[in-house]
C-alpha cells in the first residue's frame, strides 16, 4: 500500500523528536540501508510537490529497526 505525507505532516512527525538526532531513510526491505537525506525541492503548479534527494549510503539496518518497520529479516 502506497503511503503518501504532506509536508506538515512530515514536520508534524519529525517535531516529536531530538531535534539533534540524524536524519536517515530507510530504503527498500529487499535490501534493507539506511541512506542520508540530500537535497530538497519543490515543484509548483497543479502538481506541486516536495523531493527529498538521497545523498549517499551510511549502513545497513539494524534488525530491530528492520523489525520496528516490519521488514522481514533479509
């Protein structure tokens, strides 16, 4: 199932934490890493959005972050 956020919701969420904290993405459970957080731009117009850039890979996932997002263990 496709999950879609607008920014308010994502500033929403991220508010609930350590403001001091990394930030990472956790990309595809077939090949669980964790990628760091680039660039961002928004598009305008009737199909305005905002677009995180990757900006690199820190590691693999931890298991018990793969288990928290309920990603098999690979």
């Amino acid at each position: 199932m496709l999950y879609e956020i607008t920014v308010g919701q994502l500033v929403h969420q991220l508010q609930t934490f350590n403001p001091d904290l990394p930030v990472y993405f956790a990309i595809n459970p077939d090949w669980p890493h964790a990628h760091r957080i680039g660039r961002m731009v928004e598009t305008t117009g009737t199909d305005g959005a905002v677009y995180i850039a990757e900006n690199g890979q820190e590691g693999v996932l931890p298991p018990a972050i793969r288990s928290q997002l309920d990603w098999a263990d690979v």
